[in-house]
C-alpha cells in the first residue's frame, strides 16, 4: 500500500527527469551542433564498474571519462528518488552540461531502501567518493577539482559526500588503500533541491512517506537520532567547500525551507554558498527558460572557484 502513495510524486519526478533532460540535451548539444562537436572532448564511456561491494550489493557506476591529456575536474553524479527509486540511467540528462566543460562524470547508484535501509545510501555516496580519488592517477581525475551535484534525494547526498567527516562513522566500509582520510574531500557541491533536515521530513507538518520509507516507518528515538546524523545542517562548519543550492520555491516534496535554513547556517559559518531560488518552480518542473538560468549560475559558480 505504501509503494502506491509514494509512486505517484515519484513517477512525477521521473518524468520530469526525462523531460528536463532533453530540454538540457537540446540546448547544449542540439544548438549550433557543429560548435559543440568541435569543442566537445574525446570521452570514453565504461557502463556499470563496480566501485564497492558490501553484503550481496554490488555497487556500480557509469564513468564518462574525458580522454583529452591532462588532469580532467570530476563530477560525482547522484541521482534522486526519495532514496527508494530511480537509478543512475534516469540521471544521465542533468550532466550533459558537464561533459561540455570538460568534466570527467562519475555517475553512480546507491543502496536503494528496498536493499538498505538509511544510512546505506550515504555510505555508499561516501564510498564512491574514495573509489574516484583511489583511481585518480589510473583515470586522470584532478582530486583537488572533484564536484558532488545531486538532485531532490541525490541533493542530499551531493552534500553528505561532501561535508561528513570521516568520523562520523559513514566510511567503515570504504576502500582506503593506505587513503589519508584527510585528502578525502570535494572542491564544490551542487546542490539540487535537496533534502537539508531529514528529521524534518519523518516528525511534524513537513513528513514526507519516502522519508520514512527509508528510515524503515517505525520511527523510534534512535531513528530520530539518526535521522539528525544524517541531515546536512548538523554538519556546517567554517572549513567547508563552497556550496550552490538550487531550489524552487513551489516545491511540495522537498519544503523550499531546507533550501533557505541550510543557506542561513552556511553564512553564518562564513562558508561561500550561493542559493538560486527559482521563482514558481516545483519539484517537478522547471521552465525551459529556468533551466538556461540554472546552468548559466552553475558555470559561473564553477568558475569563481577555479574549477573550469
């Protein structure tokens, strides 16, 4: 019965994910066709390499692997679904923009609920982020220009990769290979309607079915305490990487107020974050107009911070 109420605003957001992909591909690389071949860079595509294994999961990503020579900035791509649905294959669309900058993409699934409850999903994200920096020399990943962007779940997830602390306990798991926990960390996160406060999502007005879905439904006290260990707005410290949000202000499945509280914390810390807010934008649709804006902001934020 659950499944049933929460596939519909699901579904939506697919939809959404496919249509707002060929508004992306259209723009970027149906236009003016013959500029962008010429300047878009040789890549080579491997489907499905397993980053991480844990219990009966294999974890596995899709690399888009920029062959041009020299160190390449790299993008951690994560996709949404209220951490219950969707895969890397609905996402593939809202990096296109990427690869014409010049960015290896690194597009990756995670445990789903249905195979693990939170905080799988985290770890996971977590884990991949140790794969891209253990193969940097092997790929050419530039470490010091690594880039988390994530939409709705994915959201949350661009910003737990980049801003737990290992000892927060989520990288038990993860390959280290002799791997300095310090060098583990990204140089900007994008950050795509998403989730900020998880435990406002499972107690009060703003409780979401997806939410509790992945914390297991039986909400307890210890699930409250994990669900605050996995919000990123109990994790915003001065040192952090800066941060683009991007957040419509219509948005009924993840409030718009995540967007605004986690973008007070972050200047409060003094942390550089920039929050676009798309006027009348949904969680599932933005105009093709918005869209032109988003990436336009998201090139410019990349460049400030000398990543492109």
């Amino acid at each position: 019965m659950l499944k049933k109420v929460l596939s519909r605003p699901l579904m939506l957001i697919t939809i959404f994910a496919i249509i707002f992909g060929l508004i992306i591909s259209w723009e970027y690389f149906g236009n003016h066709t013959s500029a962008k071949v010429n300047n878009k860079p040789n890549y080579q595509l491997s489907r499905d390499i397993v980053y991480h294994q844990i219990n009966n999961s294999q974890l596995k990503l899709d690399l888009y692997q920029n062959k041009n020579p020299g160190l390449h900035p790299t993008l951690i791509a994560i996709h949404g679904g209220g951490w219950i649905e969707q895969s890397k294959e609905t996402f593939n669309f809202f990096f296109d923009p990427y690869l014409s900058w010049g960015f290896s993409v690194v597009n990756i699934n995670y445990r789903l609920a249905s195979t693990a409850l939170a905080p799988a999903a985290v770890e996971d994200s977590r884990c991949a982020l140790y794969w891209v920096i253990n193969n940097a020399e092997k790929y050419n990943f530039d470490t010091s220009k690594i880039v988390t962007n994530g939409f709705s779940a994915g959201g949350h997830l661009s910003l737990t990769t980049g801003i737990i602390p290992p000892e927060a306990g989520f990288d038990k798991q993860c390959p280290k290979k002799n791997l300095d926990s310090k060098k583990v960390k990204v140089a900007a996160i994008v950050n795509w309607s998403g989730i900020t406060d998880v435990k406002d999502l499972i107690l009060g007005d703003n409780k979401r079915n997806y939410a509790l879905e992945w914390l297991g439904n039986n909400i307890t006290n210890a699930k409250i305490q994990l669900a605050k260990k996995v919000s990123p707005v109990n994790y915003i410290r001065p040192d952090l990487p800066p941060i683009l949000t991007i957040h419509g202000d219509k948005d009924t499945v993840v409030p718009y107020a995540h967007a605004v509280k986690l973008h007070q914390k972050l200047d409060k810390a003094g942390v550089e974050n920039q929050l676009l807010t798309m006027k009348g934008a949904t969680h599932n649709y933005f105009s093709y107009q918005q869209t032109q804006q988003v990436y336009a902001t998201i090139k410019e934020f990349l460049i400030k911070h000398q990543i492109i």
